[in-house]
C-alpha cells in the first residue's frame, strides 16, 4: 500500500535537455552534464544544493559513479536503477521516500545518451548485451531486436481485435503534427497516413515510419518537497501518482501480447493520485513504435481494450483531436537517444507550466506520464499536477 501521504508532498522544480537529435562531437556525459546544469538552473538551485541523485544507463551498470564525479556532488541519496527506457519515471518513487524521509533535500534525475554521433559499433554492443542480458527463449533465434517484438505485439493485436496499419499509422501522423508544432523536434516534415503505409517495411506489419527515432539527446529534472517549491522560482509541478511494474523481461514470456503490465502501474497511479483517465489532460507515453501507443491507451484506462484502434483514428490524439498525446512529437518524431521515458517526462512538466506555446494545451493541470522499458518488459506510470490539482 503506498502511503497516502506522498501524494504531492513532492514536486519538480527544475528540467533541461540537450544534444537534441545530434550532438556531434559530445561524449553522452558531456551532454548529461549540461542537461542537468539547465535543470538546476532551471530550478534556481545550484549544483551544490543537490544532495540526491538517480540515474542509469545501457552502457554502464555503475553509471551513477562516474556522474556524480562530473557533477561535482556528494549525495545521501544515490538510485542507479536501471529498467529500461521507463527507469526515469520509476525514478520517482524512490526519490519521493528519501525526500520525505528526510534523507536528501533535493533530487536530480539525468541521463544522457549519444546513440546516433556515436562511433561505437552497434552490432558490436548488441552481441556483447546477449550476453550480458541472456534471453534463452529468444535469443537462439536472432531476432532484429526490439523491432521484431513489437511488431510480433502489433500483429497479435490486429489478429485478435481487428486493429488495421491504418490505426497505426494514425499514431505516427499525429505524433508528426505535434512536432511541427515544436521547434526542438527532430522530424518536422509532413507525414501522412498514406507515407506512413507505404514507407519502407522493416518487421511486418512494421514500417520505418512506425519505429521511433535514433538520435541523441539528455535530460533532466530536479524534486523536492512541496513546501521548498513555493519558494523557487518556477510554478510547481507536483507528483500526485506514481507506480511501476514489470511482469517479464522477454515478449516470448507475456501471458498476453496485447496486455501489458502498464494496466497494474496505471491502476496504483491512478488511485494514488485520486483521479480517474477521463481528469486528465494531456498523456505522454512512450512511443517507440505505433502499437505502443495504443496498447497503453488501453491498458491505461482510456479505452477499453481492443479499442485502442479507434481512439487513435480520425486525429483522436493529434492537436485539436479529444486527448494530446505526445505533444513534443514523442519518441516517433520529436527525439529518441536509446531510453525515452525522461523527455516525456520533461514535456508533461513544461505543459502544465504552460510553457510550451504553439504546441500549448490550455488551461492544462493534469498531465499522466507512462515510461515503457525493454520489449514491453517495464511499465512506470506518473501522474502529475499543478497547485489546482492537489
């Protein structure tokens, strides 16, 4: 049972990012370093108040070290969890206890990845991750991972409740229209359904243009308790929910390829935060491929399932359309270093702050954040609010 009593006793103060799509001639620290420095800028704090820090990475199992090294901190607090793409929304909780514990005064959760300038050899590291992170089920028949799984949970989803690549394709054109809404985005280009159809397939029923991008990028935020983020300087943005699940590592190893363990993170969230899906709005989920989104409108409580297809269909989700989702343009257009789940975190904050202009949502005060890690392996799910929301 989480305690009640973190429910908005914890708010984010500060977020930056950097490197945004290319970072050429930066290392993936370097650009850590400078998105979390805007953080806490952002913040009004200086690096020195940071007595707490969570941070993770796909290269480095002990990554917190050397990041606390080139931050020049000495935190009572240190979460170097790592659960894929959703560990900076999962960060969260841990972050919200040492802060309500009285162990650290102020949290900064980073991360930074170079995976589009770098010069290191992709298959290489996949070769070496198969060792690292054995999956026996899998593995032996060498899948292109993670593209193949996802595609495996698309397919499943149009065999057994008539989802077309036309829903799919829905998500990627609204995703396109937020971002050329965003300046920071990546992808500014039309996009339409037709495009989308017929770009170049990579695993059936899978188009380039139903998979996330491959870019650079960092980001950050900085947490502290409630009463603190009255007194700096940016509108606070409280975290009413949060919960994380994970029910399997391999897709092979999923009792249902259309059902993911975000319907157990949503639930905890959601009654945490006391709201229902229908309060919210604006979501930003983690769209690494088309089928993500639908999945996680379903398991999330937006629609039933099997009703995903629908609810994307006729710009549902696009601007002007009944929810915004993804409104940076989300991992399919507007940025995607490897590990999403912090920027969809960074773009829920600025939109309740109202900071986000021409891709704006007004009169915003609840935003739900949902991170996605490994082949639907970990879900984390936030929900966030402003002082109206408490």
């Amino acid at each position: 049972m989480i305690d009640a009593k973190l429910r908005g006793a914890t708010a984010i103060v500060g977020v930056g990012h950097a490197g945004l799509g290319l970072a050429e001639g930066y290392t993936e620290m370097e650009i850590l370093v400078q998105a979390a420095t805007r953080a806490v800028h952002d913040a009004g704090l200086t690096m020195q108040d940071i007595d707490g820090i969570a941070t993770a990475s796909v290269a480095s199992t002990m990554w917190a070290m050397p990041v606390i090294e080139h931050l020049g901190i000495k935190p009572t607090f240190i979460d170097n969890t790592m659960v894929g793409g959703s560990s900076f929304v999962a960060h969260l909780m841990p972050a919200m206890q040492a802060l309500a514990s009285g162990q650290c005064n102020a949290v900064l959760v980073c991360y930074g990845s170079t995976q589009r300038s770098s010069t290191l050899n992709r298959a290489a590291i996949g070769n070496m991750r198969k060792v690292m992170d054995p999956q026996p089920y899998e593995n032996p028949y060498q899948p292109l991972s993670p593209l193949s799984s996802y595609a495996l949970a698309a397919a499943r989803h149009m065999h057994q409740y008539g989802t077309t690549r036309e829903h799919l394709a829905e998500v990627a054109v609204a995703a396109r229209q937020w971002a050329q809404l965003n300046p920071e985005a990546s992808m500014r280009d039309p996009l339409t359904i037709d495009q989308v159809l017929s770009a170049r397939m990579v695993s059936d029923p899978l188009t380039v243009r139903d998979c996330c991008l491959v870019s650079d990028g960092a980001g950050a935020y900085v947490l502290v308790r409630a009463d603190r983020a009255k007194t700096l300087k940016q509108k606070p943005v409280y975290v009413l929910g949060n919960s994380t699940a994970v029910w399997n590592r391999q897709i092979s190893s999923m009792g249902d390829l259309t059902v993911t363990a975000a319907k157990q993170s949503g639930k905890i969230a959601f009654e945490m935060a006391g709201v229902k899906p229908s309060d919210i709005d604006v979501a930003e989920v983690y769209d690494a491929f088309t089928i993500n989104t639908i999945l996680f409108m379903e398991d999330l409580g937006f629609c039933r399932k099997g009703e995903g297809g629908d609810f994307v269909s006729k710009g549902g989700i696009a601007p002007g359309g009944h929810l915004p989702v993804n409104t940076n343009g989300g991992g399919l257009s507007c940025v995607h270093p490897g590990m999403y789940g912090i920027f969809i975190l960074i773009e829920a904050v600025r939109q309740l702050r109202g900071q986000c202009d021409a891709r704006q949502v007004a009169n915003a005060q609840l935003a739900v954040v949902h991170g996605n890690g490994g082949t639907l392996s970990s879900q984390s799910t936030a929900i966030l609010g402003t002082e109206a929301a408490l």
